[in-house]
C-alpha cells in the first residue's frame, strides 16, 4: 500500500489548517481537511490561462491571482512573449516557499523566470494599487468559487465593488477569468452587470474526464 506522506502545513490568515501532501507521486493541497488543487488535476488551470491570453497586445501585462501548483503560471509563460510582464499575488508565503522547496520538478523553477514577479500580498492590493500600470489579463484562481472557502476575505473579489476595481484594473479591451468550482450562476449576473461581455465557460479538470466539474468566467472589459 502505497502511504500518504505530509509534507508541510501552516495556517491561513482565518486560522484554517493547509496541508500539503504527497502520494503515488502526486501532490495534494487540502484546507480544513477538505481538498484544494492537486497535480493530478490541472486541465481547468490551463485552460483557464488560454482563455486569458487568447488575444494579448505587444509587450502585455498579466496578473495571476494566486499560485497554487503552477500549472496557470506555467501556460501563461508559455503563451506570453519574452518582454511580458506577470505579476504573480499569492498570499501564503508557504505556499511560494512549497513550490521552491517542495514542487521543483512540478512547476517551481518557473518563479525565477525573468518575466515573472512574485508578490506575497493579497491580490486585492495589487488590484486596487495598479494605477496607470493596469493590466492586459487578470487570471482569478484564489479561492474555491464566488462563496469563499480558503479565506472569508476573498469575498471582497466577487462583490460588486470588487468586480469595478477589477474593470479599472485592465486596459481597454481586456480580460479578466475567473475560476470556479461551481456553476455560480448569480455571478455571472453580477459579471453582466459590469463588464461589456461575459461567458461562463465549462471546464475539466482533467483532459480524459467526462463531465465539465468546474466553471471558468470570462468578463472582456469594452
């Protein structure tokens, strides 16, 4: 039998218990003993940044909302040019810490690439700090859907004034994507209320699955 090992665990801000672990190979993230993201599982993440990136000008700025394994950070790289900027907002700076020390050979190495900024912030703040720098693409994979699992806070980000600092914070003609666990249909009204277009899009979370279990929420600012 092949055993569960726990690699690393802290707490959140809200006091809740995450656990990193590690099985077959695979590595898992749980909060409050419920589970988060694995790498068996990272479709949705992908594809979320392809939704993001799918029309970036020259030289675009992207901002991630949340690292998790890497998986969205390693797709944007991988679409961006070599002068984008990518801002990365990951709150837990065990969780940066896990991917260096831990997820290396997952995704890790990705933080040192030129074109990336780590900020261990809530992504609230670079949101609402932008200024004139705004952004070409925001990419929202903080919490587990528009009702808040890993912090209570993360709220502020689905709210209506939430949504109208994210519009302030893209450029003309850009994108935010929002990831969800859930179908959310009265966000996306609440989307519709803000932004010019907007699509809920199913998504896997693995390519050969079957069904679509998570929701990606495209919002085009006009």
């Amino acid at each position: 039998m092949k055993t569960t090992t726990t690699l690393a665990s802290c707490r959140t801000p809200d006091g809740n218990l995450l656990v990193l672990q590690q099985h077959d190979g695979q590595h898992f993230l749980k909060i409050g003993g419920v589970p988060l993201m694995s790498t068996t599982a990272a479709a949705s993440e992908q594809q979320m940044a392809e939704l993001a990136c799918a029309a970036l000008p020259p030289k675009p700025r992207v901002l991630i909302g949340g690292l998790g394994f890497g998986f969205t950070l390693r797709r944007v790289l991988a679409l961006c040019p070599p002068d984008a900027v990518v801002d990365v907002a990951e709150l837990l700076r065990e969780v940066v810490a896990w991917n260096r020390e831990f997820l290396t050979e997952v995704n890790g190495r990705l933080l040192d690439d030129p074109r990336v900024r780590v900020h261990t912030r809530d992504v609230c703040e670079l949101i609402g700090g932008c200024g004139r720098d705004r952004y070409h693409a925001i990419l929202l994979d903080v919490d587990n859907s528009p009702d808040p699992l890993v912090q209570k806070g993360n709220a502020r980000l689905y709210d209506a004034a939430g949504l109208a600092r994210t519009r302030a914070a893209l450029h003309p003609g850009g994108r935010v994507v929002f990831w969800s666990a859930n179908r959310a249909p009265e966000f996306a009204k609440s989307l519709a209320r803000v932004f010019k277009k907007v699509e809920s899009i199913g998504a896997k979370a693995y390519p050969q699955a079957k069904r679509f279990t998570h929701t990606l929420f495209v919002a085009d600012r006009e």
